[in-house]
C-alpha cells in the first residue's frame, strides 16, 4: 500500500519552525555541487539564531491565522507534509528524523515530516 501525505497546520509546539530549517539546510551540500554557495552560503541556517527565531514567528503567525486572526499582506499560513510509517518499517536512518513531536498512532504508526508549504499575505491583492 502506497503511503499517504497528511497535511497539517505548522505548530510550534511540535517545533516545525526547526524541522522547516533542517529542511532547507539538508539542501544545502546538493546546492553547493551546483557552485550556489555564494547564493545559499556555505553554513547551516539552522544554526543562526536570528533565523531560528524567524521561523518560529513565521510558525506562531500561521498559528494565530488559524485561530482566526484576519488574513492581511502580514499573514502566514505554514503547513507540514507528513506520511505514516509502521513503528516495524522504520530503520535506523529514518529514526535519526523522528523527535518526540512525531508521536506515534495507537496502531504504532508514527507520522514522519517531509516537507513544508507556506502561503504568504504579500500575494493578497
């Protein structure tokens, strides 16, 4: 059976803001191959702390969209793609992605993140 993506809204409580991050920095060694690095850098922007703190507005933004604060050119919204893995299929290099933010099912499925969208307010007319 093909796996499924969920899509869920971004929470800080799961701290997406840091896995987004580690996201892009994965990126980063297959960018610098294509000679990028004077574009996307030579360090991980995961280890910035402005940057870390820019995700994590950018994840409490969306939160507070989602709560129902009007949607203005200011407005995030960011979501998480997830697909489920049986706890019996997940190998030691999908464990070292798993944190306790991806709690598992009570079938013992656990929901591994894979990507991220944002939609941003700047293309409200």
């Amino acid at each position: 059976m093909p796996n499924t993506f969920h899509i869920r809204p971004a929470s800080n409580d799961r701290e997406d803001g840091r896995r987004i991050l580690e996201f892009v920095d994965s990126q980063l060694p297959y960018l610098q191959s294509l000679g990028s690095e004077a574009q996307w850098g030579l360090e991980p922007f995961g280890d910035d702390e402005r940057t870390q703190e820019g995700y994590k507005d950018i994840i409490t933004n969306s939160e507070e969209t989602e709560k129902g604060k009007p949607w203005d050119r200011d407005s995030t919204k960011a979501f998480i793609a997830e697909i489920e893995i049986p706890c019996k299929k997940i190998t030691p290099q999908l464990e070292k992605l798993l944190s306790p933010q991806d709690p598992a099912g009570s079938d013992g499925a656990v929901r591994l993140r894979v990507a991220s969208m944002f939609i941003d307010g700047r293309s409200v007319g």
